[in-house]
C-alpha cells in the first residue's frame, strides 16, 4: 500500500507542476504585452526585475486552481490506463485516495501560505518600487531595515512606514547646510498629505543647529511640511491588503481599532490569508468525484476543462464573498471560509452520489 500511495503521490504532484509551470508561462507572458508600453520608463534591467517580481503573486493565486487541474488531470490519466480501475478493485477505497491527494494538498498549502506571507509582499514593494522611481527622479531613494530612506539635494528623509491609506508613520527629517553641518532635524510620529507637495507632520520635536554651536528644541503638535515626496511616489510602501502579510495586517487593523476606524476590509483579508491556502486542499479533494465518473462518460479533455471551469468558479467566488462580507457587514471570517465550504460541500455530495450508485 505504501509503494502504491508514493506512486499516486507522485504522478499527482507531478501533474500539478507541469500545469502550474504552463500556467505561469501563460501570466507572464500576459504581464510582458501588458507592460510593453511602459519600456519608455524603464530601463531593460527594471522591466524584466518588474516582470520577474508579478511571478510570486501570480504563483500564490494560481498554485491551488493548478493543482486542482493537475489532480483532475493525474486521475483521469489512471482512469484511462484502467490504473484507477485496478486500484479500486484491489481494495483500496476512496478514503485512502482521498488521504493521498490530502497529504500532497498539505504540502502545497504550506506552500502556498509561505509565499504568500512573506515573498509576496515584498515582491509588491519591488514592483511599486519601480514604478515609482523609474526614469529620471530629483532624488534618491533606498530602502534599509530602519525604513525607507530619500536624499533630496542636503536633506535626508527616513519613514518608518507608510499606511494604506497613505499617512505616514516614524518621520525623521535631517536637514544640511552644506556637506558636513547639520542644520535642523525633524523627527514626528506621523505625517498627512495636504495638496500640492505639502504634509502635515504631527508631534513633531524639531532640533536647530546654529553657526555659533548653540541648539534650539521646538515640541510642536504640527507643523507643515514641504517636500517634493508625493502619495504617488511613496506608493512603494504601500500593497493591496490582500497582498500584505499577515504581521503588516494584524498591526494596522490594531491602528484603525485604536483610531475608532472601519477596519472591516483588512480583517477580511487577514482571515482570507488563513484560509486561502487551505483552498488547495479543498480543490484537489473536490478532483475525486470526477474520478469515479466512467472513462465512456467523459473523457481527459473534459475533466480538464471541468477543472479550468471550476478553477475560475473558484477565484471568482472568493473575491465575491470577500465583497459581499463588506457590503452587508458579515463577520469577517464569514467571507474567507464560505468559498471553501460550498465546494467542499459540493464535492462531498458528489463524491456520496456517485459512491451509491
């Protein structure tokens, strides 16, 4: 039984390579055409590191859709070899095939959940990244783990981090007045964008160095600040929230609660990062009922094409819900686990139907 649950394992897990390797040669070439237009901006080295960084989103939104046509693909190739057939017969039951595509779909949630916590938000900010400092810029930008840091002409500005609705946390203004003197330092808590190249600094305490060595110390509520970093510009800070992790969400959603702010869309998402990744397991088990369909009644083509239908069902499904949870107000896990269910649901049915005849 071992031997014959490594070689199911295996031509599943096989399967599902070589269609999420085709499907992802299909989004990448999408993603070339798409971005043709702007190669007036980039340089060749960014377009081809902006094409490369959309790979990790696209692998994390398309690996559970591809091993539910893998899996669709796997069985229905042993179907046809009478190898399905064979292993029915010889005892095995459904259980144990659902216990092997459970195992290989664990492995892929694990996957899944990885890249998605942690290679695609950072593939996110080096796709804003170069988008917003393509081409030819006033400043210079780079990012460390103290934040992200700017040089404009003798001033040097470092933000912590930029919330997603575009204030800013930890500023640090340190101004020059020539290449060795420092002049004034601005450090506040947080930051709001006014009109024009204008912000709002908040709780600001701003430190003057003058010729004669003397230090003057301001505390200030706020203070205006003037500077040619834009919202736009500072966007390489900000990612959808479906594409934050879950560390990144769990903290904001602490700064809308503690702001008395709607934070219903990013828990929504903070829930969606759970459970997503269990779609994987649920999509390949939803593959066996088509399993035990005769080889007469539909062919390999059709089971494909079954599963690419319901690949996109799926996908469609799930930001529906996440839409509807915020339209009528459902509890927020409501939206990330019901997707999930019906098609379990679905394929729980199916499979018992099928069982009986």
């Amino acid at each position: 039984m071992k031997t014959l649950r490594n070689y199911l394992a295996k031509e599943v897990a096989l399967s599902g390579l070589l269609v999420l390797a085709a499907l992802l040669m299909l989004w990448v070439f999408y993603d070339l055409l798409a971005e043709l237009g702007s190669l007036k901006a980039l340089n060749t080295a960014q377009f081809l590191i902006l094409v490369a960084a959309t790979i990790p989103g696209h692998l994390y939104e398309l690996l559970p859709v591809a091993a539910l046509i893998g899996t669709l693909f796997a069985l229905a190739q042993l179907a046809s070899n009478s190898e399905y057939g064979v292993m029915r017969t010889s005892g095995v039951s459904v259980l144990q095939v659902a216990g092997v595509l459970l195992s290989v779909s664990l492995v892929a949630a694990g996957i899944v959940f990885v890249v998605g916590e942690y290679v695609v938000p950072r593939a996110e900010q080096l796709i804003l990244r170069v988008r917003a400092f393509s081409g030819a810029r006033p400043l210079v930008a780079r990012t460390f783990e103290s934040g992200f840091w700017f040089k404009d002409g003798n001033t040097f500005i470092n933000i912590g981090s930029v919330l997603p609705d575009g204030a800013l946390k930890t500023v640090r203004v340190f101004e020059y007045a020539d290449g060795t003197n420092l002049a004034r330092t601005m450090i506040a808590d947080g930051a709001t964008f006014q009109a024009g190249q204008q912000w709002n600094l908040q709780k600001v305490t701003e430190t003057s160095f003058a010729a004669d060595a003397s230090v003057t110390v301001r505390q200030l509520e706020q203070k205006p600040w003037n500077t040619v970093l834009t919202p736009n510009m500072l966007s390489v800070l900000q990612i959808a929230p479906e594409r934050l992790s879950i560390t990144g969400l769990w903290e904001y959603i602490a700064h809308l609660r503690n702001n008395q702010q709607d934070s219903r869309r990013f828990e929504v998402a903070l829930w969606g990062k759970f459970f997503y990744p269990l779609a994987t397991c649920v999509l390949m088990l939803l593959a066996l009922p088509f399993a035990q369909i005769q080889q007469r009644s539909a062919g390999i083509g059709t089971r494909i094409f079954v599963g690419i239908l319901l690949g996109l069902v799926f996908i469609v499904c799930n930001r529906l819900f996440s839409y509807l949870a915020l339209l009528y107000e459902w509890p927020p896990f409501l939206g990330a686990i019901l997707p999930g269910l019906i098609f379990l649901s679905a394929g729980a049915v199916l499979l018992y139907r099928l069982e009986r005849r």
